[in-house]
C-alpha cells in the first residue's frame, strides 16, 4: 500500500492566496522555473538507514543525475538534537542564491522555501513525500518547521556550488519563519522561536 502524507502547500503571502493539489501546484510552480513531484513513501520507514533510503530510490536518483546533470546524492538528517543547529539553520535563512541547483526529496519532516521571483513571494511548505528542485540562481531562504526536523536526498551538481550567496536584501525579515501561527501568511511577529532561526 502506498504511504503518502500531506503534500506541500503553496502559498503567496503578499496577496493570501494558498494553492492545494498537486496538480495545481506543479502547475504553479512550473511558471516559477520550478520542479515539484511527489513520490512514493511506501519503500522504508523514515527512520531506516540512509544506505537504505539511497538503495530505495536508486531508480529516482539515477534518473534525476541524468535530468539534471547530478553526480552524487546523499541524505540529510537534520533533528532538534543536531549539533549547532542554530548556526545551521541561521546560514540558510536569510535571501540568497547558490552556483547550483538545490533539489530535495523529503523523506521526513517538514521545511519552507520562500521564493523570490520576478517580484514576487512564494512560500513552498514540504514535507514527506515531496520532491522539489530550486534551479541555481534563484533567490530563496528555507527554515525548518515547528519540530525542526528533516530528512531528505539531496542531489549535487559539485558540492562547492553549496556556498550561499546572500544577497542582503533584507527580504527575508518580512515574512514568517516558521511553519505554523497566525501570522504565517503576513509579516513576522515576535514569537519564542523567532530568535533560535534567526541570526
């Protein structure tokens, strides 16, 4: 039986406009320059062995190295325990690009990529199941979720292109960093977490 949770949930926080479906979403994300997929959990449990969890999706990953040109894959894993977490989360949480393409598939957990693209905020919320590829040069910020948790393949074109590249706009600060609360689809407010993902 296949196992799949909650897709992401895309959303424009200017304008408060949420989009659901995977269809929708993809198609969505597709006029951003934006791949969304969403894959099958049904392989091994999310706690399994990393060497596991690349033998399970050995066909996907071959596949998408070919898509995108990828010369290795690994996988993160990434909890509330991780060793300097803060200073972490703090090196991707502020607008920036990379030299290459950021594409994840998330095995659990859940994280947001904020998008900022011609002009626009776009705030995609994945978890289990999602696969999504940020293609270089685009200007984003991801955080971790209220659990602060996740785990998920990642794919490399060169690992030196993982160097982000801040672009010191300040963006990043008006928007909400986490995942949840009633102020997620506006301005930040003060909240306890704010000062634990931000630097």
């Amino acid at each position: 039986m296949e196992v799949m949770e909650r897709m992401a949930v895309l959303r424009f926080p200017d304008t408060d406009m949420q989009i659901d479906g995977e269809p929708e979403i993809r198609a969505a994300l597709s006029e951003l320059g934006i791949d969304y997929e969403r894959w099958s959990l049904d392989r091994v449990p999310a706690d399994c062995s990393a060497d596991l969890v690349l033998d399970a999706y050995r066909g996907e990953i071959e596949q998408m190295k070919q898509r995108g040109g990828y010369v290795t894959a690994d996988v993160i894993d990434v909890t509330p325990q991780t060793p300097n977490l803060d200073a972490m989360l703090a090196r991707f949480d502020k607008e920036h690009t990379h030299d290459e393409d950021e594409v994840r598939f998330i095995v659990a957990g859940r994280g947001i990529f904020f998008l900022h693209i011609g002009g626009r905020i776009a705030s995609v919320e994945v978890g289990p199941g999602d696969m999504l590829s940020v293609p270089r040069g685009t200007t984003h910020w991801f955080t971790l979720c209220e659990e602060r948790r996740i785990r998920a393949i990642r794919w490399f074109q060169d690992t030196s292109g993982w160097t982000p590249h801040y672009t010191d706009s300040g963006m990043d600060r008006g928007y909400q960093p986490l995942c949840f609360g009633p102020a997620y689809l506006g301005a930040r407010v003060e909240n306890p977490f704010a000062k634990t993902l931000s630097a």
